[in-house]
C-alpha cells in the first residue's frame, strides 16, 4: 500500500479514491507505459496562439472515439493490454460507486509530466464530444503531485496530492461549476503519468 490521504473534504463531484490500484498492479502498468513510444509534445492553441504543451501527451481509444481540446485533434492510437485491462477494472468501480448500471469508457487521454516544470494550467473539460456532465476516472502513477480546483465563482479552492496507484473520480457538475490544474513546482519531482479514462461521443468518420 502507498500511504494514503484520508478525510479529503472535497467539492461535489469529485471523489478520491487512494490505493485503487496495488502497488504490483500500479508498477507494472507504469513500467508499461513509461516506454512507449507514442509520447509526444504537441502544440495547442492559448489565447490565439500555437504553443508547446508543458508535458508529454498520448491519446488511446477506439476509432470513433475522435477527441479534441485546444483546437487539436487528438490522434488515435489502439488499446494496449495494460490499458485495457484497468479500463475493465475502472468501469465496474465507477458505475458501482456511481450506482449507474454499466459504464464504458472508449478513450483514455494519456499525460506524462516529466519534472516539476511539466504541469497543466486551470481548465475544465467541457468538450462537447463529452456531453454537458461527464464521468471521467482519472488514475495517476509516478510521482505524486498536486492537484487543484477552484470552484468558477467565488474564491473556493482545494488542494490535493494525487497519490501513485490513486483515482480521481470526476462526475456530475464537476467540469460544470469548477476548474482543475496540475501546478508546476520547482521542488525536484520525478516522472509522473495520469490517465483520464473518458466517455466520448462519436462525432462521425474523418473526412479525407
Ligand atoms: O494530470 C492530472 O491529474 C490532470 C489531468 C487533467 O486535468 C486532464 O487530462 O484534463
């Protein structure tokens, strides 16, 4: 077991789940993906213009799944055993604790922060391919790391460590009435990957 946060007060929507995976299970998917070769860093548009994201990027899913976020479409890469296996262990905890009768997930969107230079800004995912209250199960491995939410209106924040082998669960309003980030830091961080499984509505077949 890694040691875990208890008594996490957090905001609606948004449930953390510590040691969801087992330390045997958290390496091997880790190990896993660490050395795959589909990490890139792509560009993405802020504020009008093209810039490098601060991590590596990778998106998984099946071919209809297509997703996009700041203005770039996301290119598919095939499930890989590792994924496919904790994408069947997510969906059944989520829709238990969802108390929904079945959940699937068709895309998974893959970031690696390399060091504490590597983060993701304040955002909330509301891509119309996710439908207006999405249910995202987010798994993180590596190093652990900040994670923090501000609620839209108002001052209200939260702060908390994902741990390694944790899952965030993310569901009703909660990419509705607050935003998330990973913040940069400048302590010395080792490799972090997070995995936010995803339900993405099809959007019909790439035109060529
Ligand atoms: O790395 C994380 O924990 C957050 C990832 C995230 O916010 C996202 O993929 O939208």
């Amino acid at each position: 077991m890694f040691a875990t946060q208890n008594q996490l007060n957090l905001p609606p929507g948004f449930e953390y789940i510590p040691d969801f995976l087992t330390v045997e299970n958290h390496n091997s998917i880790f190990s896993a993906l660490v050395d795959a070769e589909f990490w890139q860093q792509e560009p993405i548009q802020m504020f009008g213009k093209w810039v490098l994201q601060p991590r590596l990027t990778a998106y998984v899913g099946d071919p209809e799944a297509r997703y996009s976020y700041a203005g770039a479409e996301q290119r598919i890469r095939p499930w890989t055993p590792e994924l496919l296996r904790v994408r069947g262990q997510l969906e059944h905890e989520v829709a238990n604790r969802l108390a929904l009768p079945a959940v699937s997930f068709n895309g998974v969107l893959l970031n690696t922060y390399r060091t504490g230079e590597d983060g993701m800004g304040w955002h909330q995912d509301n891509e119309p391919e996710l439908g207006r209250e999405p249910v995202i199960a987010s798994l993180s491995l590596g190093a652990p790391r900040r994670f923090s939410i501000r609620a839209k209106t108002g001052t209200a924040r939260w702060d908390l460590t994902l741990e390694p082998g944790s899952l965030l669960l993310m569901h009703g309003r909660s990419q509705v009435d607050f935003q998330h980030s990973v913040p940069k830091t400048r302590l010395a961080v080792a490799q972090r990957i997070n995995l936010t499984f995803r339900q993405i509505k099809p959007k019909g077949p790439l035109k060529s």
